[in-house]
C-alpha cells in the first residue's frame, strides 16, 4: 500500500516534539542599537524617515539625482549624445549616494565609540 503524501496537522507535530521542548519559554533577545517597529509605536513612518534624513542628508540628494538622470536618459533615448550623458550622470549620482552611504556609516560608528568611551 502507498503511503500518504499529505502535510501533518498540528496535534501530529506537537507529538513528536519532545515535552522538555514543549515546556521552554521562548524570549527575544534585546540586541544592542536595535529596536523594532513594534518597540516604536509611538514614531510614525515619516518620522522615522525624517529623522534618518537629518542624520545624513546626502543620500536623498543622491538618489534624487539617479532618479532625475535616469528619467532624463530614458526621455532622450532617441538623441544617443545626450542619453549617454544621462547614464554617466546617473553613475556618478549612484557613486555619491554610495559614498555618502559608507561616510554616514563611519560617521555614525565614530559617534557611538566616543559615546562609549565617554
């Protein structure tokens, strides 16, 4: 006779789950600098946003910029001239938003050490 190729129910799973396993209490653990949306309930989206903008405003300024250089290169596809102008410009944009990503990184990082040490 075949055997039965159907998903188990939950009475099944919990049946071979051991009792000593079954009888843990499972808790998060905090992790440093880490807090969740749901920790934040209080913070909307846009303020969180707003307050990652202030922290390091070069990144919307360059991905504004990729934004507009694509859409310019994509609008002038038929002039050759001008839509290779816009794909350079679009790769410096990405390079700046690159780099002010890695700065405010290193930034942020150099901020939280002397903190600690303070």
């Amino acid at each position: 006779m075949a055997s039965e190729n159907r998903p188990m129910t939950q009475e099944e799973i919990m049946q071979q789950i051991p009792d000593e396993v079954k009888q843990r209490k499972f808790t998060s653990v905090p992790i440093e600098g880490f807090t969740s949306q749901w920790q934040q309930q209080d913070e909307s989206v846009a303020m969180m946003v707003w307050d990652k903008v202030k922290k390091n405003p070069f990144i919307p300024l360059g991905l504004g910029g990729t934004v507009y250089f694509l859409f310019k290169g994509i609008a002038n596809m038929g002039n050759k001239k001008v839509s290779n102008q816009m794909m350079r410009g679009r790769v410096l944009a990405q390079g700046f938003t690159l780099t002010a990503l890695v700065v405010g990184f290193a930034i942020e990082s150099i901020r939280k050490e002397s903190e600690k040490k303070d």
